[in-house]
C-alpha cells in the first residue's frame, strides 16, 4: 500500500531529525575538524548519501546544528532566575538541580553543554585566555546570580565571571563524560554547587 503525503512528510522529518541529532553528538566527540560525512553516516546507521539529501555540505549540517544549541530557551529560563525574588543560593540550587536532572535523562543535553562550549572556544580562540568563556548570556546570567550571592554572604569571594566559568566547567567535564564514557560516576549537587557557593 503506498504512502500518503503526510506519511512521508513525517518520515522525511523523522529522519532530518535523526540525522541532526546523531550529528550534534558527532560533532560533540570529535568536532568539526575530526568529522567526516562517511564516518557520521555509519555512526547514524545511514547511507553516506542520505546526509546529502537533506543537506548540502557538511558546513550546512553544521550550522544546522549551531542552531539547534541555540541555548535561547535556557537563556531566558536564567535570565528569568537571575530576576526571581529570592537568595542567590536557592537560585543556584534551582539550577543545579535542573543541570544535574537533565544531564543524567538526557544525552542530547549533554551533547548540547559540549557542542556549545567546543563552539565558543572555537570563537574565541584568538581571545586572551582570561576572556575565552564570557561571550554567551548563560555565563552572564550565572556570573549575575554569583554577584548577588557575593552580596548576601552566600558565594565565594571572587571574579563572578570567573566562578562562573567554574561552574560551567564542571559541567562541560561531566558532559564530555556522558558522552565518552559508558559508566561513571554523576557528580553530586553539593561538589558542582561548592564551585560557587560558600560551604
């Protein structure tokens, strides 16, 4: 029996989305330089032409992905925690908590944390070491939280940029392990949270 139009509209979408996702983890483990259209096809479990159907170039892919790390719903999910009207620690034990939980349900998180940072350093890489990191608003807003914490007693003494860095460097570590390691060890919220909080 043949396919309808809607049928394989939603197979052509299914397996654009396949690809994108197996790609962005791809490109998280050996970056842009390391991969190769043959070897991310056997990695997806496709013909090597099947990439080409849906994209013209390893840049187009590429740039697909960037878009879809796009951290634009994690932006104003802490720009709107920066904003809350409560302390800097329970605000920085909100988003440990919401950092821990996804990276342990969710390899595409993690594949999303080591992406972005591997793009931003890429970026950056003729910046001064001091300056590679604090390009993106996720630092911003944490480095804001970190500043308040600073304020009531709660966080570290310290550049908040820097802390921030800490943290999210943590969190890079930890991603890279989901994505690299088939066990390990999750860290505890209180060993992330001891990057920028006070014991």
């Amino acid at each position: 029996m043949p396919r309808s139009k809607e049928q394989c509209k939603e197979m052509r979408e299914e397996m654009r989305s396949r690809i994108l996702h197996g790609s962005m983890l791809y490109f998280a483990r050996n970056g842009f330089s390391g991969t190769k259209i043959s070897d991310l096809a056997k990695h997806i479990g496709i013909g090597q032409g099947t990439i080409y159907v849906y994209f013209e170039s390893k840049e187009e892919l590429f740039s697909e992905i960037q878009k879809m790390v796009n951290y634009d719903a994690d932006i104003r999910q802490m720009k709107f925690l920066s904003a809350m009207p409560i302390s800097a620690e329970k605000k920085i034990h909100r988003l440990t908590n919401v950092v821990l939980r996804r990276l342990k349900e969710d390899e595409s998180f993690a594949g999303m944390i080591a992406l972005n940072t591997q793009m931003l350093l890429e970026q950056n890489a003729d910046c001064a070491a001091g300056s590679t990191t604090y390009q993106t608003e996720l630092y911003k807003y944490t480095a804001r939280i970190i500043e308040q914490g600073q304020k009531e007693g709660s966080a570290v003494e310290g550049d908040a940029m820097m802390l921030a860095d800490y943290y999210w460097g943590v969190v890079y570590l930890y991603s890279l392990k989901k994505l690299f390691t088939t066990q390990y060890e999750m860290i505890g919220a209180a060993d992330l949270e001891r990057t920028v909080l006070k014991n």
